[in-house]
C-alpha cells in the first residue's frame, strides 16, 4: 500500500520525535542519524521490506540490519510503530536503562525483530552479507517457493569506512548477491566533524569497481526513494542506494552538524524541533491516526506470510524437509561421527590435528547438509574442504564451500550472519595466529549466542620455519578470555572428532578449533571402541588420560600437541618412583564448568600440579595453584623446524621432568 505524502511525513516525524524523546531522557545516545534517515526507513519498512511482527522469526521475511548501531533508536521506533510486542513504549522510554531491550545499541538477544548485534562499525554490513549467503543457498535447495527473500541494510559512513567494508563487499560482488541492498545514510558527518577531514575516497566507484550497482537519491524526497529503491529491486547486482541526508533533520539550529550526531539534543532544540516539524504531541506518544498508519503497514507482510505458509504445508514431504534443515544440526554430531570414532580406536592414526578435522569433517559433511565450510585462501593448509561440499560460487549457489580470499575478518562476520539467518551451520578456517585480524567478530559470535565454528591450524611453534610472525604464543589463551567462547585445542584424532561433535552440538556457544600443523601419535582408542555421545571424554573439558602407576606425586595438564610430551614426561617420572597422572585438557571453559568434586578428582590438592602449553604461561595457574609448575612459551618464536623449536624452548621430556624433580625436592 502507498499512502499520501503528508501522512507519511508525519509517520518519519514519529520515528524523529521517538529518537530525540529517548536520546534526551537517557541523556546518552545518537539522534542525528535516526532523525536523518527517518524518511528513507519509513519508505522502507512501509513500502518494501517484507516481514510480519505477529511472526518476527518467519523463515521467509526480509531481514533488515542496522549496520549503524550507534542509531539504534530508529530501528526500536521502527519495531515499535510497526506492532513488535516489543519493545513496548515503556521500553523506550527507558532507553539504553538497565533492564531495557533498547539497549545503547540493537542487541540480537534482546528483541525480535533485531537482526544481530551492531554497533562495532561496517561489522553489520558484513553479517549482512553471509544472511544474503545464506538465503542464495537456501533457495537452491528449496527454490523459490520456500526461500524468496531480501537482505536490507542501513549504514553510515562508519560502515563504509572501516576496513572489512572492503572485504565484505569485495565478496558480495563477486559472488553477486543481487538480493542484498544496503541504503548508505550519506549525510557527510562523523563524530569528529564533515567526512572530508578525513577522506575523499570516491565510495560509490569502490563499489562500482567491485560489481556492485550504485544508485543516489534524495533521501528526504519519498518519490526519489522510491525511485532509487526500484532501480535497486531491477538489477541482478548487490546495491547501494546512496542516500543523500541532512544529520539530524528536523532540528533547526544543530541539523547538518556533527555535534547532533552523538549527544542529546538539549530540551530547547526538542522544543524547537517540535514547533519545526508541527509535531504537537507530548514526549513517547504517537497520536491514534499516525500510528494507524504504521501498523497497517504491516498487512502486506502477514498476507506474504500467509501466502508462503500455504505453499508450505501444501506439500508434506517438503515441508518436513525444510522444516528438518531449518532446525539446525541439533545433537546431529555425535551420531554422524560415532562409527568413524569407532574406526579410529581400531586402527589408529598418526596425523596433524588439522589433518584430523579434515577426516572428521568427511562423514560431518556428508551427514549434516546444513554445514557450509570455508576458507581464507588457506584451504589445503586448513584442510576444510571435504568431497561433499561443492563450491559456492555466483554459477550455483548450491555448493557448501566458500572460497573468502584473504579476507579473514569478512569471513568471520559472515559466518555470523550466515548462522544468524539460520538453516546453515557455518564454520571456516584460517591461521591462528589471523584469529587477531577477526577477533572482533569472534567476540560477537560469542556475544550473539550463536553456532560458529573456527578452524585455526598452525596452533604453535609447531608450525615451524615461518617463523614467529606466524608462530602463535598469545593467541589460545587470549580467546580463552572472551566469554560464551568454547576453546578446543585436541591432542589426536579421536579428540578431534570429539570437539567436533562438540563445538555443532552447542546451539549458543561459538567455538575455536585450535589444530596443529605437525602430526600427532593417537593417544586415545582404549574404551572407544563402542565410543558415543555418552562417552565423549572431552565433554568435561579435561579428564585423566593417564593413571599415575606408583604413587601419584605429580598431575601434568597439557593441551594438544603437548599433551605427547607430557606423557614422555609421565614415562620419565614412573621410571624414577615418581607417580604421574596425564590430564589433557582439550577445553577449558567445559573443565571450569564442572562440578567442585570432578575437578578436585582431576587435579588433586595434594599433588603438584604442572601445565604443559606450548604458548603464554599467564592463566594457568588458575588450574596448576600457585606453587604449580607452569611450562610454555613467554616470548616470540623463531624460524627453524618444529623439532629444533621444541628443544630450544624447553618443551621436552628431557627439559621439564629435572624441573619437576627439584620442585618435589623443594
């Protein structure tokens, strides 16, 4: 439906007078871009975006993004005005207030309607782009009928500024995402001042230089939006919509400026705003035939939604199936790995880590078509790639195997968005040590609650003759520190299958596969050979490995590759008289989150405890004690083979067991 041009004048008068009503009542907050694109997110959210506030998680709306976060109140007027059961006006009147779901800025958690979490510049964007992944491949799966809709996204000059800007749209170019839109709120502020004291880049040549279409608009004429939105919908490229736009608009004496752009308005400047636009009504109130005029925006998206429910349950068997694939992998992991696991207990292997996850991906993929792998350009270092999943690629977007580029940061947010989407289980891989180029993202996994899968190989010194640029000393334990992040680092074969089964079965929790470049000795395979999830040993994130034989003196806790030196060290220890436990401890985070009696099993008071870690010492002592041993690395690498590394930092049998002996010596 179209309404006249007054009324929807006074509906994006609505979204300006909400916006600068919570910025002022929380005394914090961002007006000047929700009060400047008020006029094109009304013409959006009226007029083309597809959605049903009575069903915000239907699987076949439009997702909206607001790469802009700082923003946020446009989109909680939005999803008020627009009938959302939430948030209520009592929750934006308690704007970016404890207990609030409008929080400073748009959390995927707290609200339906709230895509992801925004705020961190141009990382919106890019999740937006694995969501449009996501519905292309889901729409060769399960055609038109089923899967048929469209990625909107607003961002500012933030957005496009930051650098995975050019990584996340150098890969919707080439993979020609043509449903994905993004309106660029191009009003020429930043925080410090107009955008040309820092840049005079051509932005809409980068983008046209990338494959996408580029339109303008006026972004205070609706006609001219409308235009420009059109054009966007006509052209098979991803499209930027730049919106030209006054910061702030409405506000007489401070719109155009930066200092509208991060602070309240003042009440004067309210007052004022208010005689300017004619807008008569008290603060948090939106007279009875304006709001009318939102929510009967709405109807067009119930009756899409009705429609595409019909086509749905019109054929059984396909409802079952898409039904069954939107679920996600569930507890899916462990029976797809079980007869594999079993396999390795009887015939053992010695391989890389990273070669393990290869294998242990071979019947995953096969099982569970939901999962999308990928790579950034590292993909026969990885080992991501398996022979059930096809590339995806702009020819057929069936395929399950993402070629990123050197784009590691890119690809991490659009594995977020993609899991975000939902119906796909993403994971990717890179170096380890690159985990710093996309941590950002990583935290946000963590943050959003969702099911991503980091494969990061070359975990250590172990990687060898690259030398300490690529030799990762801080980077396991620093993940370690974000919450919600599950941080797997397995010894052999069969702890990689089993973090595997892990890391998928945890619907909340992103994880980080730690894998080795070296190969490894299997040290597992007795009491697997009927292995299950209900055995799955790494569930509790450290178990004994290895029972001391004389009387227990000593528990050693390693973590993959070293968890083969702490057994030379066992071995060396039982010869001398001296008792030794192995603990490996393939996660952390799973070991902290057991109970007092089962880690006071593993790691006894009365032994002395030593961590073996081939990185940083700092956090060990959380599990070793004070008057533990901490063995590791606690400055750069080097350049030689992993052996001669080894040997040169103290990471043998030969250089711990004397320093453990003169510990228990006192």
């Amino acid at each position: 439906m179209t309404i006249d041009t007054a009324r929807m004048v006074q509906m994006a008068n609505a979204i300006r007078a909400l916006s600068m009503d919570a910025v002022q009542a929380a005394n914090s907050g961002h007006p000047g871009m929700p009060m400047g694109m008020a006029d094109a997110a009304t013409v959006l959210w009226s007029e083309y975006l597809r959605h049903d506030p009575a069903a915000p998680n239907w699987a076949d709306r439009d997702r909206f993004v607001l790469s802009a976060g700082h923003g946020s109140m446009l989109i909680y007027a939005l999803l008020h005005l627009s009938g959302y059961e939430r948030p209520t006006m009592d929750d934006i009147r308690n704007f970016r207030q404890l207990g609030s779901p409008c929080a400073g800025h748009p959390e995927n958690f707290l609200l339906d309607g709230v895509e992801c979490t925004t705020g961190p510049l141009g990382q919106g964007l890019a999740m937006a782009v694995g969501m449009a992944i996501a519905e292309r491949h889901l729409n060769a799966v399960f055609s038109d009928r089923l899967v048929d809709h469209r990625t909107w996204v607003i961002a500012g000059d933030g957005c496009l500024m930051e650098g995975i800007n050019h990584e996340a749209i150098g890969l919707a170019g080439h993979l020609k995402l043509g449903r994905m839109n993004v309106l660029w709120d191009d009003n020429r502020i930043t925080i410090d001042g107009d955008t040309d004291l820092s840049t005079s880049e051509d932005i809409k040549a980068r983008y046209e230089a990338t494959g996408w279409h580029v339109t303008i608009c006026d972004g205070h004429d609706f006609a001219d939006i409308r235009r420009a939105l059109d054009e966007a919908l006509a052209d098979e490229r991803p499209s930027l919509i730049a919106c030209r736009t006054v910061i702030g608009k409405g506000a007489p004496n401070k719109q155009g400026g930066h200092n509208v752009h991060g602070a309240p308005l003042g009440a004067d400047e309210i007052a004022a705003a208010r005689e300017y636009l004619g807008w008569d009504a008290e603060p948090f109130t939106v007279p009875d035939a304006i709001l009318a005029d939102w929510r009967s925006t709405a109807e067009s998206g119930k009756a899409a939604h009705a429609e595409w429910r019909q086509r749905l349950e019109a054929d059984s068997a396909a409802r079952a199936a898409f039904e069954n694939h939107m679920a996600g992998v569930g507890n899916l992991a462990s029976p797809a790995l079980e007869s594999y696991i079993r396999d390795l207990a009887a015939n053992p292997k010695t391989v890389a880590t990273r070669k393990a996850s290869e294998m242990a991906l071979g019947p995953l993929t096969e099982k569970l078509p939901q999962l999308i792998g990928g790579s950034a350009d590292l993909t026969g270092s990885n080992n991501t790639k398996t022979a059930s999943t096809a590339p995806f690629s702009a020819d057929d977007y069936s395929g399950r195997y993402l070629y990123y580029g050197i784009r590691e940061f890119g690809m991490a947010a659009a594995m977020n968005g993609m899991a975000l989407h939902g119906g796909v289980a993403p994971y990717g891989g890179t170096f380890l040590i690159f985990s710093d180029y996309c941590r950002n993202a990583i935290r946000l996994s963590a943050l959003q609650q969702i099911n991503v899968t980091y494969v990061l190989t070359h975990d250590s010194i172990g990687l060898g003759e690259d030398g300490p640029t690529h030799q990762p000393i801080e980077q396991v334990m620093s993940l370690r520190l974000i919450p919600n992040l599950n941080v797997y680092r397995p010894c052999d074969t069969i702890e990689t299958a089993e973090c595997w089964a892990l890391a998928l079965e945890a619907p909340t929790t992103p994880a980080v596969l730690a894998l080795s470049r070296q190969n490894l000795p299997q040290l597992r395979g007795e009491g697997d050979a009927d292995w299950s999830a209900a055995s799955n040993r790494s569930a509790k994130g450290a178990y004994r490995l290895k029972a001391a034989d004389a009387d227990r003196k000593v528990v050693l806790v390693a973590t993959g590759s070293e968890v083969e030196v702490a057994m030379a060290c066992a071995a060396s220890l039982e010869e001398q008289g001296i008792g030794a436990d192995v603990v490996s401890m393939p996660c952390m985070e799973l070991f902290a989150q057991q109970d007092a009696a089962y880690r006071a099993d593993v790691l006894p008071a009365e032994a002395l405890k030593v961590s073996i870690e081939a990185g940083v010492t700092q956090g060990w002592e959380r599990f070793v004690g004070v008057d533990g041993l901490t063995i590791g690395i606690d400055r750069f690498g080097a350049s030689a083979p992993a052996g001669d590394l080894y040997a040169k930092f103290g990471i043998t049998a030969e250089a711990i067991v004397p320093q453990i002996i003169n510990k228990l010596n006192g």
